[in-house]
C-alpha cells in the first residue's frame, strides 16, 4: 500500500512536530469516530498537535469514548473549523474514499504545500487528490488500517490503551460484533494485540450496543411492524421510515443504525434496505449477503455507493415514487438475488 520510499517520507513527514487535522465523513459511525481517535491518541503521543473535525453531529452513544468531546462538528463550529484546516501541515482523510464524503469541509482542505494523506477502505479511492493513500479494500474497518499503517511506520510502541479502545471500536462496529467482513486472520490477530494493551471488550460491547433510548427500541418495534416490505420474489425486504415516523418517535441521530441488518435475519432474504426522509432528502442504505454487490446497485442508480455488502445512496423524490422505483430496478438484478447461501 505505501512503496518504500514512500515510507520512509511520511517517517520523516511525522518524525518533528506538526500541525494535523483529522477528518471524517458525514453522519460518523463508529468506524470514523473511532478511526479520529485512534490517529488523534497516536499522533499525540508523538508530540505533534493534532484537532478533529467531522462535518455534522455524530450519536450520542459514542460520547463514552475518550476524547470524543475535543472533535469539532463543523455544522456547529464552522469557524474555528475552517481557521483549523487553513493553517494545518497535514490533513488525514479517514474513513472516506472521496471528498464529497466531507461535504462544506471539503472547500477549506489545506493547500499545497500542506501534506494530504488518506487511509481508507472504501473502494475506488480518489488517489489523484493526495499526496499518500494507504487503501485497502479487504480490510475489515479502517481502524484495522490504522493499526497496519502505524505498524508499517514502525510506531506499534506509540499505541497505548487509548489507541487501543478506539481501534476496537472501529473494528468491532464495522464486523458487527465479528459478524461480517470478518475472515481475515488478521483481523482476529489485531483484536487479540488491543486486547494484551488492557481494554475491556465486554464492556465497550456495552458501551457501544447496550444504549438504546426507550423511544430508539420503539422506533425499531414500529420499522419491522409497520413499515416493512418483503418481495418474496426479489429475496429482498425493505423498510422506510418518513418524516413523520421519526418525528413520533424524537428521533436521535444514531436512532436508526442497524435497523437495515434485521431483515437479513430472515433465511429468503439477500437484500435488505432501509429508506430515512430527512430533510427532503431520502437516504438510502443497502446491505446484502453473499455475492451480491449493493456498492453497484448504489453507484449504478442511487448517487451512493460503500462496499460490496453494505453501501448508501441519496435521492430528492417522494418515498412512495422511490419504493415503485426500487421495484422496477430491482427486477433487473432477480437472477442475481435469487441464489440461496449454504448455512
């Protein structure tokens, strides 16, 4: 992923104190705050001066994570944001393969000759917009990368517990609790090294799955109950929630992560989606199982796009007009979603 010489420049780029900032994409999961943190522990114990800037609020269930209080939600702290990235030395992509993933923060990225790295593992990278790109698309988080990246500069004694806890959380939140992406050896070799650094996994498990809100555990009663679609013909389920739906149920921002993994419990189903208006806007999530490449599908017809089982669009029309639209486009792709895993 880096060539030797490459290396050994971002050895020297990182050996005397910089100014960096981190950056994540929109709607943060626990893969981009935890990715933030991680680098933010690291560079610091290396002594350089390190912020965090994410484009808009990320869920409450991860302000348990140290350090979690310093990242700058750019929505809220536009200024002090923007003064942040103009005068940085370096400016870390994490989590995102392109840009337009950081929305307005994109337009105050540091010029030349601040240095621009990326570490990512997305697929199709804009390789062309930084200086280094360590991109991976077999690993299972980018938190995974993160711990290869510090390794391969040598710096494995710069990863104390802090580092530590927030790498688990990148990893444990991208393999759902090691439930997918999940067959590398080396993933199971990385969670055992953060485990011989002390943290708890049983209670950051906690801390992180065990903190639904009453109205978050209605929210998801109600998606299943009430607005859930199964096309037996296209093993494929869907569910959508409007406006309205979130505003019953005082809709957080997190309240709705995982809700589109429920359906792939059910044995006929290979392509499970989650449709959520916000903003007249309507996101669209996708997840899959097997083979089937929700990353085309979104890409291909919904301006979005991820990883070949887990991946997210957007578009600007009415949620009935998107349902009918899905039906005829997934009609396309019945011989590929007709195909049964071997359990």
């Amino acid at each position: 992923m880096l060539t030797h010489t490459e290396k050994e420049e971002l050895k020297a780029l990182l050996k005397t104190k910089k100014k960096i900032v981190l950056s994540s994409h929109s709607n943060p999961d626990g893969d981009a705050i935890g990715s933030l943190l991680a680098m933010y522990y690291y560079l610091t114990n290396k002594g350089h001066e390190v912020y965090m800037v994410v484009p808009n609020k990320f869920p409450e269930f991860y302000d348990w994570m140290p350090g979690s209080d310093l990242i700058i939600n750019y929505e809220k702290n536009a200024k002090k944001a923007q003064q942040l990235l103009k005068s940085a030395d370096i400016f870390f992509s994490l989590d995102y393969n392109a840009l337009n993933r950081i929305g307005p923060v994109a337009e105050f990225i540091p010029p030349s000759p601040a240095t621009r790295i990326l570490i990512d593992h997305h697929i199709d990278p804009e390789r062309d917009k930084f200086d280094y790109c360590y991109s991976n698309t077999a690993f299972s988080s980018t938190g995974e990368l993160i711990y290869s990246f510090i390794s391969t500069l040598g710096d494995i004694k710069f990863i104390d517990k802090s580092v530590a806890e927030a790498l688990y959380t990148c990893i444990v939140t991208d393999t759902g609790s090691f439930s997918f992406s999940c067959n590398r050896p080396e993933t199971y070799e990385i969670t055992a090294a953060l485990l011989k650094l002390g943290i708890d996994a049983e209670k950051m498990h906690r801390l992180i799955y065990d903190t639904f809100s009453e109205q978050r555990l209605r929210l998801l009663g109600f998606a299943i109950s009430n607005r859930m679609i199964v096309w037996d013909d296209l093993h494929t389920s869907l569910i959508y929630l409007t406006k309205a739906d979130l505003s019953k149920f005082n809709f957080e921002v997190g309240d709705t992560e995982g809700v589109v993994n429920y359906p792939l419990m059910m044995k006929k189903v290979n392509l499970s989606i989650l449709i959520t208006e916000k903003d007249n806007k309507l996101r669209l999530s996708f997840r899959s199982k097997g083979n089937f490449s929700v990353n085309d599908l979104a890409r291909k017809h919904f301006n979005g796009g991820g990883h070949r089982n887990a991946s997210g669009g957007n578009v600007n029309k009415p949620v009935k007009e998107l349902i009918d639209e899905l039906k005829v486009v997934l009609d396309d792709y019945s011989k590929e979603l007709n195909y049964e895993l071997v359990y």
